[in-house]
C-alpha cells in the first residue's frame, strides 16, 4: 500500500535541526489492537474479565477481535516503514506469555519473537512496554496489584520476556501509566479490574513501583542497558492563583497524578504532603524497609505521555455559567482518591472527541518543569502524545482528519521549543499507531493516525499519518557540538 505524499498536502512545522538521533516513533498496546484474546494458549486478562461486566465497557465491546493486530502484524509493520518509523512501541501481553501466570507459553512469545524480526528487519527499533494494565486474571483473583505478591511475579514475567527477546531488544518499559492501573482500576472502578476501595489503591501503586524497581534490577543483572518506565504527566493549574482553595485543590492533583509517581523513582522518596493526604488509606504500612532504595533505581530514560492539561478549582459548587469558569467541569469522584471536591473549568480552548483541552504549550512547559524539578532527571522520550477525533471517509476513501494533523505538527513543535529551552527530550512517539480498542469507551474513540475499518479490518492511512511521514522524512539532526 504505497503512501502518497503528495495528497493533501499539509504544511509542517517551520523547517528545524532536531537533535542527532532524535527517534521518530508510533506507539499501540497489546490489549488494545492484538485481539485473538483467547488463541494462541492466552488466558484472560483483567480486561478481558472487565468487558464481560455489564456496562463496564461502551456498547458491550470486547477485545476479542481488537484490530487483529495479531494475525495482520506483517502488514502493519510494512506500514510503519512506509510512514517511516523509526521505532515502534508495543506491549508484550502477560496473559499471552504466562496465562494465567503459570510458566512461559511458547506459542505466545512466538508472536513477539517475529515481531521484533519484523521490526528489525524493516529497519525499526523495537521498543518494548512490559505492562499495559493486561495483568492475567488469575492474579487478579489472588489480590491483584493491592497484594505485594504480584510484584514479585510481575518479575518472574520481566525475566521470562527479556529471557525470550532480550538479544534483540534495547529499550525496555517496566510500566506504562501506572496512574491508570493503580488509581482507576482500583479506587474509580472505570478501569479493569473494576475495583471501587481507594485503600487498595495506593497499594497498588507502591506495589507498582517496587515491581517497577525490582524488575529494572533483574533486567540490568541480565545485561539490559536501556530501562525506563513511562508516566501520563499534566500540568496542573490553580483557577485563581490568590485563591487559597484554587491552589490547594491543585496541589492535591498534582500529587495524584504526577509527584507520587515522579517522586519515589526520581528521588527515591515519596513527597510529605502525598503521604499526609493519603494517611487515611494506609500508605505508610504498605511500605517496607528497602522499598524505596529498590523503587529509586537510576534509569536510563523517562517517558513522557501528554495529551492536555488541568485547570483546577476546589470550588465545584460555584462552577457553571459564571464567566469565569466556563461553565464546564468533569466528573472527578471517579479518578481522585479524597478529592471529590475538584473541578475542572473550561478554559475556552478547543476539545478532542475525548473532551480533553488541545493546548500544545501545556507539553513544552511540562517537558521543561521536568528537567527544572528534578536534578536526577533521565533523557526524555515523549511516549505518547495523540489525539481522538470522529473521522470521516471522504468520497475519495480518504481520511482529511484536518484537527488531529494540527494537533501532532503542533505538539511536535511544542517538542522543539522545549528542546531549545533545556529540555533532554531525544524521541517522540504519536498516539496511536492505529485506531483500536479505547479501554472503557470501547472502539468510539479513534486516535490512530492510521484508520482501520472495524468491519473489514481493512487500514488506510489517514491524512495525519502522511503528514507525520513528511516531518520524519524532513527532519534533520543538529550538527554535532
């Protein structure tokens, strides 16, 4: 499927020197666009689990078929060369390569093994995620991620992976948002497994963490160079910077989404205040002795994931047509432990399909804050960055998503600007390679900048893919200093 560059052109962003060996990638996950969720010897996932659940997911959707990522990889490979990755960030699928975590299965690391061949062989980095929230079900059953065990096989799962691809893997992924494993999965419910006690919660994420940790340990121990882990970071914004109960609410935000998780891998402690908001729920007794020296690992890269920032209020009562505000808020019981009193005002920006802000500057402040924030800060990768938009197929078969392709040249811009400020950012990698299963939202929401038909499964490139081939093909290394 030849690519033409030269329908619909799209003007990129002002011609600049990106730095030497800048990585140009595309990112999916597994449960997301592999489907074949029961073939091949896996087992159920909790995702799988939770889209059995009645109204769990949008229109009863499953990942069954997914975007049969699985049975199509050749082609979807081919198509990243076309476009012109240069490095494609995937999950390997603990339910497909230890179902049930009883032992390695050969026929699903099979899968992986000719991924990475593929890969390699089109002239594409494999950058490889070990968890992408797809935590085998028989876990679950045992306690999940609130029961310190899981860390310990979460390990045993890291160790059979690199044992398996780990001669022709560089970059490893310990955890992929563990803000949405942790937070959402067990305290708002809306994320498998579907657990509603915020005191499970936090264990989940210092049990995140540890795994995090001990798995960096046992990959280094076994010859791996290149170790990270990728976080979902945003701004987080006072509505009134003098309002005393505008900046507070802000502060509890920030801790949630960004400093508990920045804090105990960059500085190898959790912040005060985290743990003072959260005493209530027993974050002090889950953490051991050691924990944090393990949880502290130095890395050798952080990935960034960014869609929007948050405007932040405390007052939701006096949210809603004032002016001020917008008259715009979200709902929040569902995703912030204690913190039901936030809001979130409207700003008066553009929104993606997922109501989310389009602010690419919110994206070079965070990537420059990181680097001021933290004196240990790693090179930065951003891992995710993308937006959904309701895509129509023109009469020409086309895709003209006109919105999304503004959105990536714009972000991508933000990058640069953020590069020639001080920040160590060395890749970017646009969210989503293909449209695929949106978690809760089922298969409404496409962020793929390549579309697929979920009736055929047939792909075709949409604008926003061409136009993100051009600023790959265009883009220059900095001279050496």
């Amino acid at each position: 499927m030849p690519l033409d560059a030269t329908s619909q052109p799209v003007n990129a962003p002002a011609a600049r020197s990106w730095p030497e060996g800048f990585l140009w990638g595309s990112a999916t996950a597994a449960a997301q666009v592999e489907g074949a969720s029961h073939e091949g010897g896996k087992e159920d996932s909790v995702w799988d689990a939770f889209a059995r659940v009645p109204g769990a997911i949008a229109n009863g959707e499953t990942l069954k078929d997914a975007v049969q990522h699985y049975r199509r990889m050749p082609e979807d490979v081919a198509i990243m060369k076309e476009l012109g990755l240069g490095s494609y960030r995937f999950s390997t699928s603990w339910a497909r390569v230890r179902p049930g975590d009883r032992g390695p299965n050969a026929e699903g690391f099979d899968f992986y093994s000719r991924l990475v061949d593929e890969l390699l062989e089109a002239g594409i980095l494999p950058w490889l995620t070990l968890y992408h929230w797809d935590l085998p079900q028989a876990l679950e059953e045992k306690g999940g991620w609130a029961d310190r065990d899981t860390a310990y096989r979460f390990v045993e799962y890291a160790a059979d992976v690199y044992s398996a691809l780990g001669d022709r893997v560089q970059h490893w992924t310990t955890f992929n948002e563990p803000f949405c494993s942790s937070l959402l999965g067990y305290a708002a419910g809306v994320h498998a497994p579907g657990r509603q006690d915020p005191s499970a919660a936090v264990a989940a994420i210092h049990h995140q963490h540890l795994a995090h940790g001990m798995a960096v340990n046992e990959l280094r121990g076994r010859g791996a160079q290149q170790l990270g882990i990728t976080l979902n970071l945003s701004n987080s914004i006072p509505r009134d910077p003098s309002d005393p109960v505008d900046v507070d609410a802000a502060r509890r935000f920030d801790s949630l989404q960004n400093r508990i998780f920045l804090d105990p891998i960059l500085r190898g402690a959790y912040p005060e205040d985290t743990l003072a908001d959260l005493e209530q729920f027993g974050i002090r007794d889950v953490i051991q002795p050691g924990d944090l020296e393990i949880i502290g690992a130095p890395l050798e890269f952080l990935g960034v994931n960014h869609y929007h920032d948050d405007l932040i209020s405390g007052h939701p009562d006096n949210e809603g047509g004032d002016g001020h505000s917008g008259g715009a808020t979200r709902p929040t019981s569902s995703c912030w432990i204690g913190s039901e009193d936030l809001a979130f005002p409207s700003r008066g920006l553009p929104r993606t399909a997922m109501d989310w802000e389009v602010n690419p500057d919110g994206l070079r402040k965070l990537l420059v804050r990181l680097g001021g924030e933290y004196p240990s800060l790693p090179p930065l990768y951003v891992t995710e960055n993308g937006a959904a938009y309701d895509d129509v197929v023109s009469s020409d078969g086309a895709v003209h998503d006109v919105e999304r392709t503004a959105y990536i040249l714009d972000h991508i811009a933000a990058v640069g600007e953020a590069i020639d400020q001080g920040a160590d950012v060395r890749g970017y990698f646009v969210w989503s390679l293909l449209d695929n299963f949106e978690w809760s939202w089922g298969y409404g929401k496409r962020f793929g900048i390549v579309r697929v038909d979920y009736e055929s499964f047939e792909r075709t490139v949409k604008d926003s893919g061409l136009a993100y081939a051009r600023v790959i093909a265009a883009a220059a290394p900095a001279p050496s200093p």
